[in-house]
C-alpha cells in the first residue's frame, strides 16, 4: 500500500471551479490537490489514480457530493483546526517539547557556620551569601522568592557581628526593588507572633516589593511554607536548605544547589512559584483542579533531560503537599521514595530532622513511608544505607530510638549494613547564645546514581501538609565511575567529607 498526499491551501475560486465544471464528460485539469494513492492488492502496473494529472475531474452526478463535503470542511473542520491551534498556543504542555542544552550550569551552594573548619579548606562550592548576592545582581527584570520566614536584617533576634551579611542581602534587594527597578515578588508563610516578618513589611512600606503571606491554617487547616526559593528572570534559581535569615549564612550549616541560564527548567520551577502566588490571595482557596498553565510535563515518570557538558541528564522537581500540586507534578515523598528504591549500592541521607511519625500535628501518627522504604533496599537488595542526622539544643530525644531501630538491623542478615551517626556543629559561648543556631540544616539524599536536594525535613508533616520542594538529578549510566565528576558525585563527596569529619559522632 502507498499513500502520496500534497495539500495547499484551497485557492478562493476553488468553489467556483467545482461549480463551473462541464458537465459533459470532458476532461478538466486542476491543481488543487495532488494526491497519489495506491490501494491494497495494486501495483504500478494496477489501477492507480491521480489527482493533479489530466484526467475526468467529475461527473455531475458527484457535483453535490463534492459541495457537502466542501462545506462541511469550511464549516466545521477549519474551526476545530483554529480552536486546535489556540490550544496550543495557550497550553505549553501541548507544543514540541523544549530542549535544555549546555547554556545551563548547575553548581552546589554551601552554608558552613563559623568556627567549623575542615583539613585542608575543603570546601570549594560558593558560599549561600555570595550567591544570593551574584542572584541579584544578574537580575534585570525580576525577583520571586519563595520563604518559610524573614530575619535577615541585623536589629532582628539576636545582635552578632556575622549578621552584617543577612544586611548585606537585605539592602541588595532593597536597592534593586527601589533604584533599579526590579519586579520583586514574595510568597511567604503567613507572620505569626514569633515570625512577624517585619523585613518583608518594610520592603512593602518603601515600595520596594509585593508579598502575599499563605494561611495554612485556611488553605489546609493547618502546615507551613517551608520552601526556600529563588528565580531571577525565569532564567536563574537557587533551591535549598536555607532560610531568609542571616543566621543561614554564617551561623547554620546549608546545603542548595543553584542554577545558571538555564529557562527550560526555570521555567518548571516558576509554575511552583506560581502555585504559592495563587494560594496568597486574599481569601483563596485550593481548586479541585488547577488550570493547565501550572501542569507540568517533567515528573518521576517522564523526566526532563538535562545537557550539562555534553552529557545528558534526568532531572525533575517534585513538591509537597498533594493539593499543591497540579496534574503532572510528582509529589515530594514519592521522589523521595523513589530515588531510594532505585538506589543499587548506597544511599547516604544528611537530614537535621528524622521520624517516622507526624510530629506537629495535634496526635502524633506513625508514618513509615521513608522507614518502610529504607528497611526493603537494605535487606532486600543489600544496599548500604548511611544517615547523617542533626543533633542540637532543639533535637528531641525521642528521635535516637527511631534511628537506634534503623541502625539495629545491620548484620541481621549477611551485607545487610545501616549506619546513622550524628552531626554536631561547635560553638563557642558566644555562639551559643544565638538563638537557634549551630546546626546542620541540611537536606538532602545522595545515591549512587542519583542526588536529591531539598526543602523538608524528614517527618511526615513535612510531606503532607507542608509546602516544600525537592530537585532530583540522575546520573547517566555510563558516567558513574569515580573519575566523572557531576553533582551526584560532587554531592557525594560533601557527605563522605562531613561523615568522616569530626564533627561527626556515634549516637551512643
């Protein structure tokens, strides 16, 4: 069978040449279409018509026949077709998919409090105060920001001489806000009593930004905005452990990543932003199903691929909670469970919070989703799994027992090996007078093929009632060896590097 089509567009005297057609059976010649079609069980040599070629264009019988069918197409297909096309015009998930090619550059962002030092310097990632600032700089039409809270100016908490980086940020934004004319847009958690947000008040009161506030306790009866975002231009972003306080930047241990040129998946990340700006409006509520420009494409199943330095890799976002997600973004606890479930030789976990229960809500419930999954790929396929958990002056006891139960399965069957330690930030007396402070904050997963880095902590309010964000990067296959360096090994490396540090201790 062979089918040969050729369209153009209908010339304007189509219809009259239909209508002027002789009605005699002389030959008529037309170029209107040039079809050749070549039907089942023919050959060259058989029966083969083709429009295009002298040849009897109609009897008068069909003259009527051919005027139906032209209607119809002008009356009802041609609208069908526009409707169509405006379609796709207004829904991106229905035009070709865009390529992310090596104008992008991803880069690790690290907070290390004062006073923690590592042999040798190691630590060659930029600082979460100097890319914050690089962030404003580039900026040239916009600013969104996505925040749990703000204290970033130094008259806030607590007087130290490190808060004078927190002003410095502060001050950028405010002067690329006022004098430069940059659209700043917040989305924070709505200010309570002990987060009055009083940076983000005065920022509105010198015209320098818009914020909205979200009210979980209207929108969910209850949860926080816990994300920790940045876009500049839908064109640049930072994702990561760290707060709009400047305790962030030189007193807590931070772990993000950030993201250079690169709008496609910008772009992705903006419809998130986009969610929280929604949901600040006065009196807004979660719709049973949101419009198709915040769907995403990119998910756990369908992953966006990513070229950095001529190597393509798989990367998503996911967020939390459920409801804050339209069709197609993959919630936070399923990427979480899923780059474990796919981990074939370790997962290294640094997380300052770990339970296995919802621990703020008003009856504690149990929440296995990350415990159960853990206990399956260390029994079942032998994966080493390592856990770098928090302690400080806001751990709570109750913690060590869960992590004691991970810990005591090692050795209960052969290669079956789960190791949890603690991370303890020094400080001096003078340090430790800072109110929440010294503390490892990170928030991430690293495999060994795969890196996770994230908003939450790891309890169960944080997946189902709380706004967070997760960035999942996965490795090629053929680039996982220890002479490859990418995020994930990059990553990798951090964890290796804290976990063998001295700051680094037994949970006895």
């Amino acid at each position: 069978m062979k089918i040969k089509l050729f369209w153009s567009k209908p010339s304007k005297n189509f219809l009259q040449t239909v209508l002027e057609s002789p009605a005699s059976g002389h030959e008529e010649e037309t170029d209107i279409w040039s079809q050749t079609y070549m039907l089942p069980g023919e050959n060259d040599h058989g029966t083969l018509k083709r429009w295009g070629q002298k040849q009897q264009w109609c009897k008068p019988s069909c003259i009527p026949i051919t005027i139906i069918l032209i209607l119809i197409f002008l009356v009802v297909l041609l609208p069908l077709l526009d409707h169509a096309m405006e379609r796709a015009e207004t829904n991106p998930l229905l035009l070709p998919p865009s390529t992310c090619q090596n104008t992008c550059s991803i880069s690790l962002v690290e907070s290390i409090p004062e006073g923690l030092v590592y042999p040798n310097n190691t630590i060659p990632y930029p600082s979460t105060h100097d890319t914050w600032l690089d962030l404003i700089e580039y900026a040239q039409h916009t600013i969104e920001i996505g925040s749990f809270y703000w204290t970033l100016r130094q008259s806030e908490v607590y007087p130290d001489p490190s808060s004078v980086k927190g002003e410095q940020i502060f001050q950028s934004l405010l002067h690329a806000g006022k004098q430069r004319g940059i659209k700043i847009k917040i989305a924070q958690n709505a200010p309570t009593q002990d987060q009055p947000n009083t940076d983000t008040e005065f920022l509105v009161r010198r015209k320098a930004a818009e914020v909205r506030s979200l009210n979980f306790a209207q929108l969910l009866g209850g949860g926080v905005l816990h994300t920790k975002l940045w876009i500049i231009d839908r064109t640049h972003f930072y994702i990561g452990s760290a707060n709009m306080d400047w305790r962030s930047l030189t007193q807590v241990k931070e772990m993000g990543v950030v993201v250079y040129n690169c709008s496609c998946l910008a772009d992705d990340v903006s419809k998130i932003f986009d969610v929280y700006w929604t949901l600040g409006e006065k009196g807004a509520k979660i719709p049973d199903q949101w419009p198709a420009s915040y769907e995403t494409k990119f998910n756990i199943d369908t992953p966006m691929n990513l070229t950095l330095h001529n190597d393509t890799f798989q990367i998503y976002l996911s967020s939390s909670p459920p409801p804050f997600s339209p069709h197609g973004r993959s919630n936070d606890i399923d990427a979480v469970v899923n780059v474990i479930q796919r981990a074939e030789k370790f997962i290294y976990i640094s997380v300052m919070d770990y339970f296995p229960l919802t621990i703020y809500t008003p009856k504690i419930k149990f929440w296995p989703d990350i415990d159960d999954a853990l206990r399956a790929v260390a029994i079942e396929h032998k994966v080493q799994v390592r856990m770098l958990i928090s302690s400080w002056n806001h751990s709570r006891h109750s913690e060590d027992y869960f992590l004691r139960s991970l810990a005591d399965i090692s050795n209960s069957f052969p290669k079956t090996s789960v190791e949890v330690r603690h991370f303890i930030v020094p400080a001096t007396s003078d340090q430790a007078k800072i109110p929440y402070a010294r503390v490892n904050h990170n928030k991430y997963m690293v495999t060994d093929n795969t890196a996770y880095i994230g908003t939450s902590n790891w309890s169960g309010d944080y997946f189902t009632d709380t706004a967070g964000i997760g960035l999942v990067i996965h490795d090629p296959v053929f680039n996982r060896n220890e002479s490859h360096t990418t995020v994930r090994s990059q990553l990798q490396a951090v964890f290796e590097r804290d976990w063998n540090s001295n700051y680094s201790h037994p949970l006895s």
